[in-house]
C-alpha cells in the first residue's frame, strides 16, 4: 500500500446556489488537489457531506470524480455506517474497481463495545478482498476504538491494512505505531497533529486542510516523511493557524470557505449545516491574503 503513504485530501460535494451537487465546481477542485501534490482522493467521507446526498447524488459525485481523476491517483471510497449489515452489503454491491481501498468509519451513534466494534470490522473486511482502512473518530461517533482492538484486527483481517487515526490523541497514535504490524498503516486524521504522528512513524494522512493549502501541507508531509523536520516543522507552524479556523464552526463549513476564497466553489452546504459567519469568514480571508504575501 505504498500508494496511500503521504497526503490524501476528504473531497467536499460544492453545491450550487440551488442547492444542487454542482458538478463543474468539483472538477476544479480535484484538478487542484492533482495539480498542487497532493497522493491521493478520498471519496464520500465526511466532509464530503455524504450523509445528506442521496444515492443517486452519490453515484454522480463518484462518476464526477473517476471521470477527473483518469487515473492520474489513486482513491480511497468511504462506506460506513452504524447498521454493520447495510454497510456489508454496499460494499458487496459496490463497484470498487476505481478505488484502490475502501475508508470504513466505525459506529455511531449506537456506541458499541470493543467486542462490538471489533465482530463489526471483521464483517466488514470479510464482505471484500478489497483493502479496508478503519476510520476512528470519538468526537462524531461517541466511541473510541482502543489500540487493543485495531492491534488485534490488524494481525487477524489480511486486508485491514490500516486506520485514520482522528482520536487528536498522540499517544494513543504512537501506540497504534508501536504494536501494528510493520506494514499497517497509521494514518493521521486529525491535521494539527499530522507531523507528530509522521515522525513517529505515521504513514501521513486524510487532510482535510491539505485540500485548500495542497502544495504546502503535502510537501510538509513529505518532508517530514524524509525525516527532513526543520523543513516540515516551518511548514506545519505556517499552516497551524488555519487549521484552528477551518474547524472552529464545523467541518466541512471551513474549508468550504477557503476553498471558496479561491474561486474553485460557492460557499454553500446542505442543512444541517450551515457557511462560517462573517467574522471567521474574515480572519480565513485575512490569513490567506498574508499567507500568499509571505
């Protein structure tokens, strides 16, 4: 899986003024990621919005983006859920022949136990010969999947073959590092402690601030990669800033922002959630006009 080692970016679904998926909007910002370095997409996670698109929205997002991509990089499928018998069978219904691994968050809502989180990945991986990377995340799911159980269905499922690791926890991370197997992959999924985890042997990460500074926050991955920390760390502390902000009023609601200062989309998302509000709109715009000055 040397292919997802670096910088993967969660795709947003732009949305028109209508409230349409606007489909030219997300060309321009997949071209962006493969223009500006960024390793690999992430298709229908998160902050792509994937839970208020419908199914044939999401059939269309998926055909947009292969259609774009042409195979210039790999991508990563989110399927996931909270019903382990719904999520198996999509993944078997599924065509994931343009998808290299299939992202799989764990539970919500429903807060199982380790045992339950566990029975639940190893149904998971059992419904594909695909690769699977377990999607951790307590803050949206309300359960935090313990080192002890991703250890255990790292050495027992051949194809789980790594986890996006979003506790903002760096020692649990370090820990998921230490015991794995040496080729599972820890992949940060929180930015601000994305370099953290590289240097401690993370495999890089899914961005979600990579997606509006592509080119910088890959190259900081890569250097930190290299073991090249003086660079990296001048990256990270340049982008820092922007990371606080992009997630102060929710995801994807930041990012959207940024990627709307630079003319790739409209600023517009689907209720529940709602656009940041003029102040932060404001400090967004003010640090990217000095960041490109600096």
């Amino acid at each position: 899986m040397q292919e997802l080692i670096g910088t993967g970016v969660a795709l947003i679904t732009p949305f028109d003024a209508n409230g349409s998926v606007d489909h030219n909007a997300l060309e321009n910002v997949v071209n962006y990621q493969i223009d500006n370095g960024i390793d690999y997409l992430v298709v229908l996670g998160t902050t792509g919005e994937s839970a208020t698109l419908t199914k044939e929205e999401k059939e269309a997002v998926k055909a947009t983006i292969s259609k774009t991509n042409a195979g210039r990089l790999p991508m990563v499928l989110g399927i996931g859920g909270s019903n382990t018998v719904a999520v198996v069978d999509e993944i078997k219904t599924t065509d994931l022949s343009d998808y290299t691994a299939v992202l799989s968050v764990s539970p919500a809502y429903n807060k199982p136990t380790q045992e339950g989180i566990y029975q639940h990945f190893k149904a998971v991986a059992r419904a594909t010969d695909k690769p699977i990377i377990l999607y951790n995340v307590p803050g949206r799911t309300a359960s935090n999947m313990a080192v002890e159980t991703v250890v255990k269905l790292a050495h027992e499922c051949e194809n789980i073959i790594g986890i996006k690791e979003a506790a903002g926890d760096i020692v649990q991370a370090m820990k998921m590092i230490q015991y794995s197997p040496k080729d599972f992959l820890v992949i940060s999924g929180d930015d601000m402690i994305t370099l953290a985890m590289v240097l401690a042997g993370g495999a890089g990460v899914i961005s979600v601030i990579g997606q509006g500074i592509p080119q910088d926050y890959s190259d900081m991955v890569r250097y930190g990669l290299n073991g090249d920390v003086e660079e990296a760390y001048e990256l990270h502390y340049k982008i820092a800033a922007s990371i606080d902000m992009i997630f102060e009023q929710g995801n994807p609601a930041g990012i959207k922002s940024i990627l709307a200062y630079r003319g790739l989309i409209h600023e517009e998302l689907r209720l529940p959630l709602v656009p940041v509000n003029d102040d932060l709109k404001n400090r967004i715009k003010n640090f990217l006009d000095q960041y490109q000055n600096d």
